[in-house]
C-alpha cells in the first residue's frame, strides 16, 4: 500500500509537473506569437507611414506648381492687360466718325510714323557710318580709329534698331483673319 501511495504521489508530481511545463510552454509559444504578430503590426504602420510621407511629398510637389503655373498664369493675365490698354491706345483715331480728309489724313500719317521712324534710324545710321568712312578730306584717321568710329555707329544702330523693332512690332494690334 504504501508503494501505491508512493505511486499515486509520484503520478500526481510528474502531472503537475508536465501540466506547469506545458502550461508554461503553451504561454511562451502564445508570447512568441504575439511578438511576431505585433512585429508584423508594427512593419504594416511603418510602411504605411512612409506610403503617407511619401503621398503628402507628392501632394505637395502638386501644390507648388500649381501655385507657380497660378502666378505664372496671374502675370501672362497682367501682361495681356497691359497689351490691351497699349493696343486700346494705339486704336484712338482721330478721324472717327468725322468726315472731314484733314482727320483721315492725320491717321494715315500716324499710322505710318513708326515703321518711318524705324527705316530712318537704319537708314541714317548706316548712311553716316558710310559717308564718315568713305570721306577723302574727312581729317586722317588712322586704322584704329576708323574700326573704333566703325565700331561705335554699329552700336548704335544696333541700338537703335533694338529700340525701334520691338516697339513697332510688339505693341501693334494683330488682326485675325
């Protein structure tokens, strides 16, 4: 009898003793998974969060160039407001309405003065650059001088002419047919 006590003693402490180790077993394998599940939670969110950082990079890339393609568009608006009044400006007659030759005369004669005062620069200049060049009792200049004179007409017609073209080309009405 007393070796079924022992028996039964030694049933129960090697039960109880397999029961903790599976217990405890069971409860590191459950941490472990845990773990690894929350590992996994944690990568998700990370990705995720670079996933935003980079959508909110490119939302406001967006926005950058939509504010400049805004300005932009704001002085293209500005620039075309300045044509206009330029062009309204330019569109005053003096004949209008009126029947008299005298006022008709005077707009034709406007109308004319800028691609005038244009063929004239260009022509004065380059008639002086010539005739200072080509003078035989002009006083002696020497080679320097000459390319230096030469030089500075060139200049100014460039100069001239830079001043003449654009005004007379960039701020005239453009009619569409």
């Amino acid at each position: 009898m007393s070796g079924a006590i022992v028996g039964i003693l030694g049933s129960a402490i090697s039960g109880g003793l397999l029961g903790t180790v599976g217990a405890v077993f069971g409860k590191w394998f459950e941490g472990r998974n845990e773990l690894k599940r929350l590992a996994m939670m944690n990568e998700h969110d990370l990705g995720m969060a670079r996933e935003e950082r980079e959508m909110a990079q490119l939302q406001l890339q967006a926005s950058q160039a939509l504010a400049t393609t805004e300005a932009n568009a704001r002085v293209s608006v500005a620039d075309l407001a300045a044509l206009e009044a330029s062009l309204e400006a330019d569109k005053a007659t003096y004949s209008g309405g009126a029947q008299s030759k005298w006022l008709v005369a005077v707009d034709v004669v406007r109308g004319f003065m800028r691609p005038l005062i244009t063929a004239w620069l260009v022509a004065f200049t380059t008639g002086l650059a010539l005739y200072l060049l080509a003078r035989e009792d002009a006083p002696a200049l020497n080679t320097e001088q000459q390319v230096a004179l030469l030089l500075t007409l060139i200049d100014s017609a460039v100069t001239l002419v830079g001043i003449a073209v654009p005004w007379w080309f960039g701020s005239r009405s453009h009619k569409k047919s």
